[in-house]
C-alpha cells in the first residue's frame, strides 16, 4: 500500500521560507489547470470520489498576478488595507487571463444557474415561501465571459499568440486521474486511482468544450468512448499484452478503459435508483481507518464482475458535467532523510545555509533506494478565493508512513514555519468553499423541554428507544404503522442519499449502529461584535466543532424567539473547511476580512449587520445523543432507508455512550435525506422523477437529548461592565450548592430535550403535546425551554454578579 503525506502550510511567508530552505534540492517546477467533472447529482463527491483532467499551462508572469493576502482577501501592492482591488481598463495587463479565470469561477455558469433554478422549482413544489437562497455570486449581468470563446471561457487558449488567455503547453497531454474513496485524515491520503497519463491533445480538447460548443452539449462518455476504443487497440497491440492470459482481466485493459467502466457502473446504478455497493467500515471500524479503505476498494472491484449484467440496460449514461476548474504551481524537491532527520539539532541551521547533508544512514539497502525515489511536492493553488500552499509527499509505503510524517513535522518546526495537518484534498476544498457561497436561510422551528436534573436526564437516556418507538392510543397494533417500520429494513438507499457517510456500512437490509453513531462531542465557540450587535438583536454566530475532529459547522440564527417551549429562528449554515475554523477561533476580525467575499454568512455579517471587527464571546460543551422519532403521530415520516429500528433500540440499550464518535459528517446518516438540495445544492435534475421523488418524501423527527456543561469564571475580565437585561429564571443545574461564591470557578449542567426536523406544515404544539404525554408516560420532570444555550450562559452572569467583556482580536 501507498499513502500520501499532506501538510497545509499557514500563509505566504511559510511557503516563501519552505521553498528557500529547500533551493538546493530543486528538481523541477509546472503549472496546471486541474478540471473536475461529476455526475448531475454529484455522486462521486458523495463518495469521495474524483474524476479530474490535468491540463499543463504555460506559467503567467507572476509580476502581474494578483496577490492574495491575508487569508484570501483579493488585494494589489497598490490599494489600502481592508479594500477590495477592483481591476480597471488602466490596471488590467496583458496577463488578464487570471482575471478572466477568476471571473469563470465567480460569474455565471450552468452549475450556478441549475442551482438557482433547482431551488425555485422545490420551493413551489413544497409550497414553502419561507426558503430563499441567498446567492453569493455577481451578478451574471456585464459577465465579461459572454463574449469570450469557449476555451477562452475556461481561462485557456490554444493560440500560443492569444495574450488574453493562459496557453496550454504546445503539444503536451493531459492526465484523466480517477480517485476512488478519496479522504484525508490527520495529514495522511490512502486512495486507489485509475489513470491516464498521455491523453492527447485533442481529446483534452474535446473534454474542455463538454457543454460549451455552439450552445449545444456534447456527450462526455461518447468523447470518452471514442479515445477508448482507440487506446484499447493501441493497448492490445502490444507484445506484452498479447502474451497475458484472459482478455477479461483488468490487467488487459487500457487505463481509459477502466475508467469508463467504473463511470458507467456508477451511472447506471443513478438510473437504477439502486444503492452503491459500497463495503467499507466506519473510521472506528476495526481502529484502522485505512483497512477500511482496502476494503472498499476490494469491494468495488468485486462490483465490476457485474459490470456486463449492468451494462445489459438500454440505457444512455448519465452525462458528466464540469463542477468547476483551479490553477495550481507544484515545485518538486528530492527528499533527503539526513536534513529531515529528527534526532540531531547540531545542523538546524544547514538547510537555511543551503548546506545539504550526507545521506548516509544505517537504513537497509532496499530502504534507502526507496527514500531516494521520494519527491517532496510544494503546491501554491489559486482558487477563485484566493490562494492555498500545501507541502506533499506521495508514494509512501505503508509501514514507514508514521516516520516520514514525523520527519517533515521536523523539518517545519525547525523552519518554523506554520502548518496544519492536512483534512481534506484540493478538490473537496473547492467543492467545499463554493457551496459556501450559496447559504440557503430558512425559518427553522423547534420544541425543546428543560429536564429538571441529572437523574430525569438519565431516564430519558435510558428509555430513548420507548421513546423513539411509543405510539400513541391504539395506533400501535395498526398493522400499516407496523409494515411501515418493517419496510425501513427493505428500502434500499438511493445514491442521491449517502449524503453525510458514503463509507458508512450499506447492506440491502439494515446497517448495524452502535451507541457510539448516535453521539457527538461538541465544541461550542459564540462570536458577536465588540458592542453585542448580534445579540441585541436576538442573534447568535456559532461555530461547532464535533467530535474532537476537523468537522465543523457555522451557524447564524436570527430573529430567535421562545413561546411555551417552542423555538423560531432563521438560521444559515455553512460547513467550513479546518484552516478557516481555526482562523476563526484565533482571529475572528481576520475571518470577517478574509471571507466576506466568498463565504455567504461573512458576507451578511459585513453587509447586513455592518461588523467590521468580531470577538470570541463564549464557549461550553454539549453531549449530545441523536435519535430519529420513527413513530411520531405528529410529523409520519416516509419509511426509513437502510436502518433497522431493532438495530437502534439494541444500540440505546447499552447504557454508556463514548464521547469519542464519528463526527456528524462521516456518522452512520439513518436518517432520510431528500432535502439533499439544502446539503448539496447542485444535486437532481430539475423536472426529473429524482426531484419529484424527494418532493414527496417526509424525513423523521429528531430527537436530540443533550447535556451542556458551563464553566464560569471566578472573576471575568476587567473592564466595563455590560447588562444583559434583567436577570430570568435559570434552568441550569448547579454542581456547587452556592452561586455567589465569586473566588472559584462553577461547573453547571443544563439538560435539555428537544424536537428538530419540523416541517413546515408541522404544528410544534401537536409536537410537543405528543413529547410531553410520552415524558409524563415515563415519569420524567420536565418543564417548557424558555432560552437558548447561550443565553442561559449569560444568565448565570448576571445572577452570578459578573458581566464580561468581549476579547478583540
């Protein structure tokens, strides 16, 4: 096995130390435009999949490049801190093709506009006027790409004389690369790939102008099928591959070949509305994240010995479409392990000198000719919001990962140089910080109930599957009611619905769930402007991070209110990647600069709230357990997919639950996803039976049980005190007898139930009126919620005495 190394360098002036340490080890440097191509319903992102065209490009001259500083604002040396640098005729130079690349990537095109047009047909199907998508993007009005040719479009040119356009490499090929189970953990990437490396000219043509010749689309596959055909024969034409055995063998097959087939296997599976056939374990699975990729990747090949029986099917493929393109620069260094040795610190200072050490080691021989394969690999990536470094090292043997991580780990810290252990790939990040432009805000109502101690939290704990199972009245011996949860065991899952988890366990019947995929760990950090804009006005930002991991969620709820016990907000939510989180928590008033271009909830905190500057304002921990209420009278949800109900009654039976889960992002998803739009907003057709499928499809209650600690300070910050209004009644259970005790710090716990997933239609009082009569059912003391987390936090301060003052970065 091969794994790759991925380090996430934190700035400029990182990259520019690593790359002059590193001079006297030079090998080479290239540019590139990567291409990614996906289904229409993004499957192969939901699986971690990647399709990409590597196409070489002559380097633009860098001397007009833009600069991207201070964590992806677009500036230029000329303009003033904290402004936006807006190209003019007289500033644009003859190497404006990044202008026109940024352009591509920022204005209109048919992604964006299936979007847009996606929502609109959900939201007059559902009839719900309360959804809006708020869109990021310029407006497609004065798009200076209408203009522009096809490949001009993509920011390339095939005219070497074309000084508008980045030129392709005269005569270069392109590289057609499928990844499968395409994920990074803790700096570290096992995948398998299919690839490609001499695709023509021409064809990498063909594939650029998919969609964008003469307005009428052309066939990806049948580009596809046309060059395979063609490398099949030339690949069977040689000696080698005559004298093999079978001709079925994948071994026998031109890599173009295998490519296809893996894409026409997935894109009949779309048409057949059948399940992936993914075999693969959780993270925890085994406590070997990477044996559970092996098995995936065993499982997928077993799949393509069906592949004849599945290509049976009449049917045309799925098209493929363009998901987007970046430019990235890679420098390639040799890797030399006596600089990156860990156990001398003599000769820290050889590698700044240019002072290449000896290579002499006591490594065995084969060891050694190994490492002198390995290439050290320094990206500088420009996305369309801004640019990214990464420090790579790829063809790593499995057993001798750990040591090469260690050593790089080295060498950055006595560079110094800042870094972050790399979690996710290029591609997910573009897919990532895109969608964040486009944050659809919709009115979220909710039922949450005050449990009044420890010992009703525990009941509640330990009869949530009587929970989860109760049926009201008679409704219990309905025969429907009971086939409509035996169904849940036989409905297979579509592939529009691996949403969160494509590596979780698919089976045909039921996945088996363990207590550990029902909870999470979260970390909660509050952020409001330094005179609580936010909160005057019944709003709250929230960054949540699960589970100890690099999976967060970023959330601003507005307008929040309380009534007997119901909760009504407008919320927006945006996934961020790890590197902006941690900007966040370090420097929040460097994360409202830098991403209130691109990123949709930094931008309504720029425009419409008008906060130039943020500040770290609270922080607690909730545990919280997870179930889905399959028999709620009150909201009947569609039959569950891929889950047994039995499974999770076994699970909620076992009593102790680890805190040190699988985030919300990888966890088992047992519950429906057919609002598969507010996740991954490109996904269906518009008009097709997919949409018209998910229409009518009802997602279960949840019901969330949480626990939440709060540690109060002894003494807060100096410095003006702030009133958060009168002093209400708390609902949080003290672990200390006194609260006026003002020299030590209290831990308190809040215990809370709640009730989310309501659809509109829903009426949170038959909601809570259900709840309420199962919780009396079970003995539980129980009263209405009449705050939210974070304002039962300040009200604790003010009873305690202290107000705080809000740190500023």
């Amino acid at each position: 096995m091969e794994f790759e190394i991925k380090v996430l360098l934190a700035d400029t002036s990182d990259y520019q130390i690593l790359t002059k340490a590193l001079a006297p080890l030079f090998v080479k440097e290239e540019t590139y435009c990567d291409y990614f191509f996906d289904f229409e319903n993004e499957a192969l992102t939901q699986t971690d999949s990647v399709v990409r065209l590597r196409v070489p490009i002559q380097k633009p001259n860098p001397s007009t490049l833009p600069i991207w500083c201070g964590g992806n604002v677009f500036r230029n040396k000329q303009e003033n801190e904290g402004e936006r640098f807006v190209p003019t005729p007289d500033t644009v130079t003859g190497d404006s093709c990044y202008e026109h690349f940024l352009s591509s990537c920022r204005g209109p095109n048919p992604i964006r506009q299936q979007m847009q047009i996606q929502e609109q047909q959900r939201a007059a199907a559902c009839g719900v006027g309360s959804v809006d998508a708020e869109v990021a993007s310029a407006s497609s009005v004065n798009d200076p790409h209408n203009d522009l040719s096809p490949l001009a479009a993509l920011g390339l040119s095939l005219d070497p004389a074309d000084e508008n356009t980045m030129n392709l490499v005269e005569g270069a090929c392109g590289r057609l690369v499928f990844k499968q189970n395409n994920k990074v953990t803790d700096g570290c990437q096992l995948n398998f790939i299919q690839e490609d490396n001499n695709v023509p000219p021409d064809v990498v043509k063909d594939l650029l102008l998919q969609g964008r010749n003469n307005g009428h689309a052309t066939s990806l596959f049948r580009v596809l099928e046309r060059y395979a055909e063609q490398r099949q024969h030339e690949f069977m034409q040689q000696d080698s591959i005559q004298q093999q055995g079978s001709s079925g063998s994948d071994q026998n097959k031109a890599p173009i070949l295998q490519i296809l087939e893996r894409l026409r296997y997935i894109s009949n599976q779309i048409r057949k509305c059948a399940p992936l056939q993914v075999e693969a374990g959780s993270e925890d699975d085994g406590g070997n994240f990477y044996y559970s990729q092996v098995r995936h990747a065993a499982g997928t090949h077993l799949q393509l010995s069906t592949l004849a029986e599945t290509q049976a099917s009449n049917f045309p493929p799925y098209e493929l479409i363009n998901m987007g393109h970046y430019i990235s620069t890679r420098r390639t260094y040799r890797y030399l392990r006596g600089i990156f040795s860990t156990e001398s610190d003599s000769d820290s200072n050889d590698l700044l000198l240019g002072k290449v050490a000896s290579t002499c080691t006591s490594t065995c021989t084969k060891e050694q000719s190994w490492r002198d394969n390995l290439k050290i690999r320094i990206d500088k990536t420009f996305y369309p919001f801004g640019e990214k470094y990464e420090l790579e090292v790829s063809q790593i043997d499995g057993p001798l990962e750990d040591e090469i991580l260690a050593e790089i780990k080295a060498l950055l810290i006595k560079l110094q140089v800042k870094y972050y252990l790399g979690s996710e790939g290029k591609y997910a990040r573009f897919i990532r910080e895109m969608r964040n432009e486009y944050v659809q805000s919709q009115n979220v109502q909710d039922v949450k109930l005050r449990l009044s101690s420890f010992s009703s939290y525990e009941e509640v704990r330990n009869n949530l599957n009587e929970i989860m199972m109760s049926v009201q009245g008679d409704s219990a011996a309905d025969p429907n009611e009971n086939c409509r949860i035996e169904g849940s065991r036989k409905r297979q899952r579509k592939c529009h619905e691996l949403l969160p988890n494509a590596m979780a366990p698919i089976n045909e019947h039921t996945c088996e769930l363990t207590a550990s995929d029902l909870t999470e760990f979260q970390e909660n950090y509050f952020f409001d402007g330094p005179n609580r804009e936010l909160h005057q006005q019944k709003c709250f930002l929230r960054l949540r991070c699960y589970n100890h991991t690099a999976y967060y969620t970023l959330v601003l709820k507005e307008n929040q209110s309380f009534k007997d016990g119901q909760q009504i907000s407008r919320t927006s939510k945006v996934k961020p990647s790890a590197d902006v989180a941690r900007m966040l928590i370090q420097n929040p008033t460097q994360f409202l600069l830098a991403e209130r271009e691109h990123n949709a909830i930094a931008r309504r905190l720029w425009g419409y709230f008008g906060l130039r500057s943020l500040c770290d304002t609270v922080r607690f921990t909730t545990t919280r357990v997870t179930v889905p209420w399959l028999s709620a009278q009150s909201q009947r949800a569609s039959p569950m997919h891929g889950v047994d109900a039995s499974a999770l009654g076994r699970c909620l039976s076992q009593g102790s639950v680890s805190s040190q889960s699988m985030p919300a992002s990888t966890r088992i998803d047992f519950t429906l996803r057919p609002t598969a739009h507010a996740v991954h907003p490109f996904v269906g057709v518009p008009g097709s039976r997919q949409c018209d499928e998910e229409a009518n499809v009802v997602e279960p209650l949840q019901i969330h049980l949480d626990r939440t600690q709060y540690l109060l300070p002894s003494r807060l910050k100096e410095g003006p005190q702030q009133s958060f209004g009168p002093p209400l009644r708390t609902q949080v259970t003290f672990n200390h007898p006194s609260i006026v005790d003002k020299q030590s710090d209290e831990c308190c716990e809040l215990y809370e139930i709640e009730v989310t997933n309501i659809m509109p239609y829903t009426s949170p009082s038959a909601v809570m009126e259900e709840l309420t009569h199962i919780l009396d059912g079970i003995g539980v003391e129980w009263r209405p919620g009449i705050q939210s987390k974070l304002d039962q936090y300040y009200t604790l301060l003010s009873m305690k005495g202290d107000f705080p003052t809000f740190s500023q970065e």
